[in-house]
C-alpha cells in the first residue's frame, strides 16, 4: 500500500511538480493550496508525510504544523517545510515545533524525493 502525502503550497506550479514526482515514485499524493485546505484533508485522510510550505494564505505552514503537533492522532506525522526564504528563525521555530525536515526553495525535485524516502521508510 503506497503511502499517502498531503503537499500543501500556495504555488500550483509547485505542487504540481512535487505531485508528479511523488506519484512517479509510487506515492499517493493528496494536494492542498492553504493552510486550513490542508488541516481539513488531514482530519478527514490522515497522511503518512506532510510537505508544506510556510507562506501561505489562511493559515501558515507553521501554524499548521502546530496545529498537527497538537492533536495525539496526527502528532507523529513527519513533516518537511517549504520555503523561499531561509531565514534561520523559520528554520528554528520550524523544528522547535516539530518539521522534521527544512527545505529551501528552489530544491532539486530529486533531492526531496530522497528526503521523503527516508522520512517514509519507502
């Protein structure tokens, strides 16, 4: 059973091209454009893997990351965070809150595929 990735950003070129490189991998990708988007399809499916970035309308990818830390039933999802600016008080509180994973944009598709991989244990 492939396991399952929400990939939230408010970039559509950005998701769309980690979807395609997830699902070419075999894995089951969900997509979300905003932070409340997201929190909706993790309560309704939860996700093995959350890709997020942190800029995004609504409700940010930090914000959304503590909302997931909160709950015991999606606490333990991996996340990896997304962003253009890398800035080191969003790579710390990033961590602080519990991303397992801090990714600078622009990344090499390849690069965070492998990050997934290992996160997964795929």
């Amino acid at each position: 059973m492939p396991k399952k990735i929400l990939v939230v950003d408010d970039d559509v070129a950005i998701v769309r091209m980690i979807e395609f490189k997830l699902k070419a991998a075999g894995f089951e990708v969900t997509c979300a454009f905003n932070g409340q988007e997201a929190l909706d399809k993790i309560t309704a499916n939860k996700p093995d893997m959350l890709i997020s970035d942190i800029n995004m309308p609504q409700m940010t990818g930090i914000e959304l990351v503590r909302q997931l830390k909160k709950s015991a039933q999606t606490r333990d999802i991996p996340v990896i965070i997304l962003t253009a600016r890398g800035e080191d008080e969003q790579r710390e509180e990033a961590i602080e809150i519990g991303a397992n994973v801090f990714v600078n944009k622009p990344f090499a598709p390849g690069k965070l595929l492998e990050i997934v991989r290992q996160l997964t244990g795929e």
